[in-house]
C-alpha cells in the first residue's frame, strides 16, 4: 500500500470516527431531553391499563424510564445517524445521487416511526392478551420492569424492520447491493422473516400471518425500489 492510499484509509477512519461521535452525541443530548418528559410518555404508554404496575425496587423506575427515553432518543438520532452515513458517502456519488439519497433521511425517520407504530398498536396488544388468557387461571402481577422489556421487544426490532425498503434503496444507490442480489436472496429472506414472525407472535395461524404478511411485503417493496434505482442509474462514463 502506497503512502498516499494509506493516509487516505486513516483520513477516511478518522472522519468516521468523527460521524460515530456526533451520532453518539446527539443520541446522548435527546436522551438526555426526553427523560424531561419520561414520565408523561409514561402516562400516555399506560393510560388503558386497568391495574396499577408493580415495582420491586427504586431502580426498577430509573430501568423503565431508560427504556422509555431510549426508544425516543433512538427515532431522534435515527436522521442524525442518516445524515451523517450520508455525508460520509457523499465523495462517492453523483451530484444527482447526492440530491436523491438526502430524502432518505425523512423517509427513514418516518419508516422507523411507522414501525414502531405497528409493533405497538398491532402486536403488541395482540400477544399481550394472548397472554392474559394464558394466565386466567393465575392471578397476575405485571411488574412495571418486565411489561415495559415485553413492549420494548415487540415494538423496537419492527421500527429496525420497517427500514428495510430505505435501507436496500440507499445500499442499491451507492452500489453495495442490486436486484438480483436480492432476488437470489428471496428463499433465505422468507425464511428469516417467517422465522422471525412465528418466534415473536402467539401460536396461532392468524397472529402469524398478521406479523408475516408486511414483513414478506417489506422485502418484496425493497426488491421493486432496487430494480427501480438500478433502471435510473446512469451509466458509468469512460474516462
């Protein structure tokens, strides 16, 4: 490796360096303001529980407010994240990819807010009171700890899920991936997606086909975007 690759490859760790940190920092800065409304996000999260939750200790609070002001400074940071992977590609792509990939950042906030959506107002209810009928024989006691983990796991991993179409978008438009990447991949996807889908849902047919439904759509809708996106792209000049 000559010197001049080799101070371009720190150059180039040194500015991601740089964009890991500022993404870092504006995750800790809208930590940091959403604690100042935790408590009324929690209010609004339990507003249709007919008990109260239980707490087995002081720290379990300080537990449950992370996790709450966490998942919203997670969709704050998810544009600053964008941004910055944005601008540390952007030596790399055309003027008129530049202007095209920059709309990514609204798209996958929104995507991720979408998500997030779903997992809460869809799954999460539904497995929740397959729950509870599993346990009627049983005289149930929800600490505020474990029903918040519950929720944070059937709503956090789709607001990730749900950025799939932007993401494959933005991978097929810097040239990492392609559609038929993709397609020879489709056997494989279903099967992580259904494995995921069944894992996370009741045991019952209905319940998994209402969480495995979007998700196949999700992949099939980033499949159509990256034939799109590779239709659109220019061809390279010779130089």
């Amino acid at each position: 490796m000559g010197k001049g690759k080799e101070m371009s490859f720190i150059a180039h760790l040194d500015e991601m360096r740089r964009r890991l940190i500022r993404t870092l920092a504006a995750f800790l800065v809208s930590l940091a303001a959403a604690f100042l409304y935790v408590r009324d996000i929690y209010e609004w999260l339990v507003r249709d529980m007919e008990r109260k939750l239980v707490i087995l200790g002081p720290s379990d609070v300080i537990w449950v407010y992370f996790m709450i002001a966490g998942v919203a400074a997670i969709a704050v940071t998810i544009p600053v994240a964008a941004y910055e992977t944005w601008k540390f590609v952007q030596p790399a792509l055309s003027e008129s990819a530049r202007r095209k990939t920059l709309l990514f950042i609204p798209v996958m906030f929104a995507l991720f807010v979408t998500g997030i959506a779903f997992g809460y107002g869809v799954l999460f209810p539904m497995v929740l009171s397959f729950m509870e009928q599993m346990a009627a024989d049983f005289e149930a006691m929800y600490t505020a700890e474990k029903y918040f983990r519950f929720m944070l796991y059937m709503t956090l991993p789709f607001g990730f899920l749900f950025e799939m179409p932007a993401a494959v978008l933005f991978l097929t438009k810097v040239g990492i991936l392609n559609p038929a990447r993709l397609a020879k991949g489709r056997k494989m996807a279903y099967f992580v997606l259904v494995v995921v889908a069944v894992t996370i849902t009741p045991p019952d047919i209905l319940s998994d086909i209402i969480v495995i439904v979007p998700l196949l759509m999700l992949y099939e809708i980033s499949v159509t975007i990256s034939r799109l996106a590779c239709r659109k792209r220019p061809e390279p000049q010779n130089r």
